[in-house]
C-alpha cells in the first residue's frame, strides 16, 4: 500500500495505491483515512465526483467547508475501492492562525487503515495478523459489514503538506489601509452623488 500528495498550495490530490497477489476470487477494499483539523474535504466535490468518475468516499460527520483550522476538528473518511487498486481524492488545506514566526505551516496525514472484505473468502491463511472491525458495506449501503485489518503491511509512511499561513506582523497596517480606502472611496461615491443626483 502507498500513498502520496500531489498539487501545490492549499487544493491538492491524495495518491492511494494498494496491491496484493493475484487471487481466484473478488475482494474488496476500503481505506480508513484519519485528517487532521488542518484538512478538509469537500462533500459537494465528493459527490460530484462520486457521479461523474465513480468514486467512492464516506465521510464520519459533516465537515465545515469555511471553519478556520483552529475552530475544526479532525475527521475519518472511508475510501471504497470498488474493483479498483488505485484512485485519487481531492483534499484541501485550511486557513490557519497568522504567524510572525513563520510563513508556512506543516500539516501531517497519516497513512490509512486497509480493510478487506470478500464475500468467497471466510479464512485467512495462519500467521497473518489481522483484526476484524466493522465498517459500512459500501459507500451508498450503510449496513455495517465485518471487515479485515491486515496488521504490519508495508507502506511509506503519511505524507505532509506545508500550507502558508499570513503574515501577523502587518494586521495594523492592513487594517488602517483598509479604513483608509473604504473611507476614501465612500468619500468619492458621496461627493459624485452629491454633484451629480437628483434627490
């Protein structure tokens, strides 16, 4: 199992790619992804996609599309491959706390849980360490089925993403330009009106 990040900036893409040897029967895969506050997905976008290119995420609870990271929390999202053994999920960097310190902020997703299921396969072959865990059958059936957790299974790590937070050493400057040219243009509209209308 792999998984990598693609894109620069706040929009990005993570990379799923999971393999096993070959077998005489179906199974199905789900990845259970851990974000951080620092990341959302976006449902409207999930859905949209989930039309037009099939793909198939579930989200634990609803995510606040405007929330600041320091006014979110972290969330789970189930990533059903269905027949597939790669697939790609648009994921989003949040707004974060102006710095002083530092124009950059580092945020760490963790690599997801993999679960198998099949429905021809009640056994798994001795000295695998697995555990079970339920989860929803798919991602528009919400019966819970029983899944397998391989334990120890090879994968490069989380990947990490740097979002740029703003510059907390010029909020008085922005915010006395920004009176300024509100107060200047409101001035300009008045006296034009004032020449010009008809009362």
């Amino acid at each position: 199992m792999s998984m990598k990040i693609s894109k620069a900036g706040f929009h990005r893409d993570l990379h799923y790619s999971v393999h096993w040897s070959k077998i005489d029967h179906d199974v199905q895969a789900l990845l259970v992804q851990k974000l951080p506050s620092g990341v959302y997905m976006d449902e409207y976008q999930l859905e949209t996609l989930r039309r037009d290119t099939g793909l198939e995420v579930l989200l634990d609870s609803k995510v606040d599309l405007e929330a600041p990271e320091y006014l979110s929390s972290g969330f789970t999202a189930l990533v059903f491959l269905s027949g597939k053994h790669e697939v790609v999920v648009p994921v989003h960097g949040r707004y974060h706390r102006p710095s002083d310190s530092s124009k950059w902020v580092k945020v760490d997703i963790e690599s997801p849980r993999l679960l198998l299921r099949s429905d021809q396969c009640q056994t798994l072959s001795p000295g695998v360490r697995h555990v079970m865990f339920d989860a929803p059958c798919t991602v528009s059936n919400h019966s819970i089925c029983s899944w397998i957790e391989i334990l120890h299974l090879e994968d490069n790590g989380g990947v990490s993403l740097e979002i740029p937070v703003g510059d907390s050493s010029m909020i008085v400057t922005v915010c006395v330009v920004t009176v300024l040219t509100t107060v200047l243009s409101c001035a300009y509209l008045l006296t034009n009106i004032w020449k010009h209308g008809s009362f």
